[in-house]
C-alpha cells in the first residue's frame, strides 16, 4: 500500500513537471507569455491587464524600427503622446523618450508565439507583468493625443 502511495506521487510530480515544461514551451507558464522573445514586438499593442487585473486606463503603443509612440490616458481625461528609441538587449527591453529621459526600468517578457499578446515584466523590486493585446490603434486615440494643446504634466506610462 505505501509503495502505491510513492508511485502515486512520483506520477502526480512527473505529470506536473511536464505541464510546466509544456507551460513555459508555448508561453503559458509563469514566465510570461513568450518570455525572452521580443522578435516580433514590431506592431501596435493595446494594455489589457495589469498583474492579472483588467486595466482602468488606456495605453496604445507601437513598436517600428527601434521606435516607438505611445498614446497614454493615465490619470488625465486626455490621451497623451509619448515617442522615443527603444532596444532589445539580453532578452530586456530598454527605451528612452525624445526628451533623452530613460524609462522608469528595463522589462523583460516578449511576444506570444501566435503574434497576439504581447507580456511585459517590469525589472523592479516589485516587479509589475502587464499585458497587451495587438490591435491597430484607433485614429480617433491619435488625433486626441496630437490635438492636445494643454499643458498638463502626465508621467509616462513606461
């Protein structure tokens, strides 16, 4: 009977450590969707969640060449224009604004392997996992952020 036990048990962790090796292969594990992978994170991403929480804001952002443009409703009425540089360097993710003001951290994450999600770990003490979805980003999103003429100061999303 308590060889049964073990023998149980051993089956039960093999069946575990293979779905978790089968987890982090298609990019469903805890590592985050496409972890390490930034090869196609040139498209435009809408957030969708925030440590597994649906977001209250909106944040578009595209990624082209080593560009990018982000269009922000954080804490305003207002979408808000934010563009710059980024670069993908040992499996992180830097950027920084036009202005030359580098992004808050580095992130690690990447691209799900059907080009749909896009997952981003913050490299912090508290480390935040957002996650976007690709899109196209809505004209209208655009026309307000390029619209915008008052001066109000929003900190960047990233």
């Amino acid at each position: 009977m308590k060889s049964l036990k073990i023998w149980s048990l051993a089956v039960a962790l093999l069946m575990t450590l293979a779905s978790c090796d089968k987890a982090v292969e298609d990019g469903t594990g805890s590592g985050g969707v496409g972890t390490g992978n930034f090869d196609a994170i040139e498209n435009e991403w809408k957030l969708v969640s925030v440590n597994g929480t649906p977001n209250e804001f909106g944040v578009y952002i595209s990624f082209d060449t080593g560009l990018f443009a982000m269009f922000q409703q954080v804490y305003t009425l207002d979408y808000k224009f934010y563009d710059g540089e980024y670069k993908i360097e040992g499996g992180k993710l830097t950027g920084e604004y036009t202005d030359g003001t580098a992004w808050k951290c580095a992130y690690t994450g990447g691209v799900s392997a059907d080009g749909k999600t896009l997952t981003l770990t913050s490299d912090e003490e508290n480390p935040i996992t957002c996650v976007y979805e690709a899109c196209e980003i809505p004209e209208i999103i655009r026309d307000e952020a390029f619209g915008d003429t008052r001066a109000v100061e929003v900190i960047p999303f990233l």
